[in-house]
C-alpha cells in the first residue's frame, strides 16, 4: 500500500556489469555503517556468473528472512542494494521491492574495463 511505502527508506541501487564489484562497494559500505540490502547473500546466491553457493532457501524462507532484516533499517537514512532482476537463482524478490529498485532515481553505476572485471572475478 502506498502509506507504507512512505515510510520506507530511500533506496540507492549499486548497478554495473557482471565484475565489476557490487559485492565488495556492498560489504565496504556496510563495514562503514551503511545500511545495506544484501539480496544475493539471503539468497545464499553469487550472481549470474557463478550459480549458487549452496542450497538456496526457498522463496518464502527468503521473504522471511528480507523481511526480518528490512525492519531493521533506519527508514530516515538510505538502504543501498544491489542491482538485481525479479529472481536471484530460484529466490523470487517481492514485487514491491523490485518495482521501487526499478523506479528509483538513486542509481550508482561501477564501471570497470574488462581487465579490472577479469581481475576482480578472479580474485
């Protein structure tokens, strides 16, 4: 419903190609005491590029899971999240979330050449 998503906290989506190092800004900004959506970690997931790390939750152990962390966040300072599409492996993102990473206009994109990506993946 629309009064809850007043409250929700601004989201900041971090985008950019497959190495380039979403993960890694991700985790710094939460060591820096940014609140962070970690969605492929709930997921129990490592991106398109490398599969699952292990058995993934189910889809509604992984709501359970956003959820119990979504309350946790301060809704009068930002959420940063990564850039994902509707499924993370076989986890599916609510349609809410989704549409507001979708709708945002707090964007950062990473950009890399494809040696720093090679690099980073390899790493």
């Amino acid at each position: 419903p629309a009064e809850v998503r007043r409250a929700w906290p601004r989201l900041v989506v971090v985008a950019g190609r497959t190495g380039v190092g979403k993960t890694r800004v991700l985790h710094a900004l939460r060591a820096a005491g940014q609140q962070v959506l970690d969605l492929e970690g709930l997921a129990r997931h490592r991106g398109s590029a490398f599969g699952f790390v292990e058995d993934q939750p189910t889809t509604e152990a992984f709501e359970n899971a956003l959820a119990f962390e979504w309350r946790r966040f301060d809704p009068s300072r930002p959420v940063f999240v990564e850039d994902e599409d509707l499924h993370v492996g076989t986890c599916s993102v609510p349609r809410g979330l989704f549409d507001a990473m979708q709708a945002t206009p707090h964007v950062v994109r990473l950009v890399a050449t494809l040696d720093q990506r090679v690099a980073l993946l390899l790493d």
